[in-house]
C-alpha cells in the first residue's frame, strides 16, 4: 500500500462538481492500493501517517505527528501511484490492485483513520476528482507498506 502524504494548510477534494471533502492544517494522503495489500497493510499505513513527525515544533524542527497538532486528514485514492514506469513512455497499471479490494481497503483504511483522527474527509473511489491544496513546506513523503 503507498501513500503519498503531503502537509497542508488546507485541502479540498471536488467529484462531479460537487465538494466531497475539505480539511484545514493537516495532512492529504494519495493512497495507492497494491494486489498483496491487506487490512493489515491499510493498518500499519495509517499508523505510520497519523504518527509520522512532519510538523514543526517550537523550535521550527518536524518533531511533531498529525496526532501531536490534532491535525485533520483527506484521504483521496490515487491507483497511478501504483504504476510501473521503469520502460516505455506510458505507464502500465497492472501492479495495482483491482477496483473491488481497492475500494474494499481505501473503504477499510477511512474507517480505521476515522476512530484515531478528529476529522477524516473523503474523495469519491473511482471517480475523476479535482484536488486543491497549499502544501506547506513544501512537504511531501511517500510511504509504502508490505
């Protein structure tokens, strides 16, 4: 499972014109599901993302994690990640899981990150979805679990 964690200011996520998710400072994660990814890899995901120190301390140090600044989280699902580019000029999808355990873990993964962060918005799985954001920094990681 990869996701590609960016600190915001603020973030929105549009499906079909109509907003379907808006946060303030937190962080907006792309989350790619893989074919081997299970509840377990969408666990261990999450844990990394709501503990990963990107925030600034006092002393302007990333010292602090989204749960330390009670910080919000938009969770949108970005299968290209999981693209293979290493030949050719057009990426190759198949190293990404299919539709139905994508949905089934982004679905898992939300419902996890909702019982340990404050508020937890959403994209539309599956859906062509324009994403607005101020990165701060700017900041972005990718993460990746087995």
């Amino acid at each position: 499972m990869i996701g590609l964690i960016q600190r915001v200011a603020h973030a929105s996520v549009k499906a079909g014109g109509e907003i379907t998710g808006s946060i303030g400072e937190g962080i907006l994660v792309l989350l790619a599901v893989e074919p081997n990814d299970t509840e377990r890899s969408a666990e261990r995901l999450l844990d990394r993302i709501v503990g990963y120190r990107i925030f600034a301390d006092a002393n302007g140090k990333m010292n602090l994690s989204l749960k330390d600044v009670g910080g919000e989280l938009l969770v949108v699902s970005q299968f290209t990640l999981a693209a293979d580019t290493k030949k050719g000029m057009r990426p190759s999808f198949s190293s990404a899981a299919s539709p139905e355990l994508g949905e089934r873990l982004y679905d898992y993964f939300v419902d996890k990150a909702s019982k340990v962060v404050s508020n937890v918005q959403t994209g539309r799985f599956g859906a062509d979805m324009e994403v607005t954001l101020a990165n701060v920094g700017p900041t972005t990681f990718s993460l990746r679990v087995e």
